[in-house]
C-alpha cells in the first residue's frame, strides 16, 4: 500500500510528525505533496492534488490535513472515487474504514494533538474494510456520483 499527504500551513507541523512516524515503522512508502512551510499558502491547491491522485488510484491512501480539516474533506470529496472523511476521534477512524472504505483521512491540524493524530493515522492505515452490506451502500454512492442516481 502507498501513502499520499498533503497539508497547507495550518496542518503543516502535524504533518511532518506523521510522516516521520510512518518513516519510523518503515510500512508504507508516503509522497509529500506539501505543503513544504508554515508559510500561507492556499488549502484547496494541495487537497485538489492529493484526491486527483487517489482518484486516478495512483495511491491506496490519502491523508490530508488543514486547520480544521473541513476545507480539505470538501475539496477531496468532489473528486470521483474519493471517500474522504474528516474525523476526530479513533471511534469515526475505525468506522470509516470498515464501513465506508474512506481512502483518505483528513484531520484537523488546530483541533488534534498530535499523540492522538499519529493513532488515528495508524488506525487509518490497519482498519479492512468489512465489505457486505456496506459494498451495497458503497455501489449506490458510487451511481449517485456517476450522474446515474442514487439507491436502487
């Protein structure tokens, strides 16, 4: 499995922690997409080149991280294919993954610490999806976002 981040400046630092934690267990190889300062830059850049690359499935994962992380999840959901889910605790980590496959995490950088950043990070990357009765719920997010409408 492969790793794409990417944060602006607000979500920069949490950023550098969790790719030195990734790089400390060695798993999983991670593409820093950047920002690459605390310097302002503008969130939607970095989070339209991190989703069009989990789109295009170059990567397994992505993880994106801004202030709040609320502007990153809008950006990355608007791509095809992208199941972005902004969380804030372990129990949503957990629940993205087994029942909705979200293929990337976006975290607030202002409103986590860092400790519990890195477990859900780890959490993100461990979690199977259950399949099941959740494929079927995946297949019809999938029609909607194709233009061919929604449950059947």
């Amino acid at each position: 499995m492969n790793v794409i981040i990417g944060s602006d400046h607000a979500g920069f630092d949490l950023k550098e922690e969790i790719k030195r934690s990734l790089a400390k267990k060695g798993e999983y190889p991670v593409t820093d997409m950047g920002t690459f300062s605390n310097e302002p830059v503008d969130y939607p850049i970095i989070a339209h080149q991190v989703a069009k690359n989990i789109s295009e499935k170059r990567f397994h994962r992505g993880i994106l991280i801004c202030g709040s992380g609320i502007g990153m999840s809008i950006v990355a959901n608007r791509y095809p294919h992208v199941r972005a889910a902004l969380c804030c605790n372990l129990c949503a980590v957990k629940v993205s993954r087994q029942h909705n496959d979200a293929n990337m995490l976006v975290l607030g950088g202002r409103v986590l610490g860092a400790d519990l950043a890195l477990e859900m990070v780890d959490l993100f990357l461990h979690t199977q999806f259950e399949g099941g009765r959740h494929q079927r719920r995946l297949e019809q997010i999938e029609r909607a976002q194709s233009g061919g409408g929604g449950p059947q």
